[in-house]
C-alpha cells in the first residue's frame, strides 16, 4: 500500500484584529482574536474572507507567566 500524496489546493491570507484579553475563567484563561477579512487563493478554491468570525482561545497560564 502506497502512502497517500498531498496536492495543494488553496492558500488562506487572514487578517486579523486586534488580541483581546478577557481573562480567566473555569475553562482557562481566555482569548479571543476577531477576523476582519483576507482572501483564499489557489486551484481548489478562491474568494474572500468576510468579518464574521474570531478564534476564541482557552489556555492554561504556566505558573511562571
């Protein structure tokens, strides 16, 4: 059995605002990143990214951060 092959198929160029630190909560401390655009370029696929989203991060602070 052959391994499987990887094929390029888009590139994502995001753009992002600012960082907000919203601090801790039971899940960890928490972080959220909004997207405000950017666009998908490639074979598979093309368009723009609109601003509607975010990354919304849950971390565990180290005890020496």
């Amino acid at each position: 059995m052959s391994a499987p092959q990887l094929e390029f198929a888009f590139r994502l160029e995001v753009n992002l605002g600012p960082i907000r630190e919203i601090g801790a909560s039971r899940a960890g401390h928490r972080r959220i990143v909004q997207i405000i655009g950017g666009t998908v370029s490639g074979p598979r696929a093309s368009g723009r990214i609109l601003n509607l989203g975010a990354d919304w991060r849950n971390y565990l602070r180290r005890p020496d951060s």
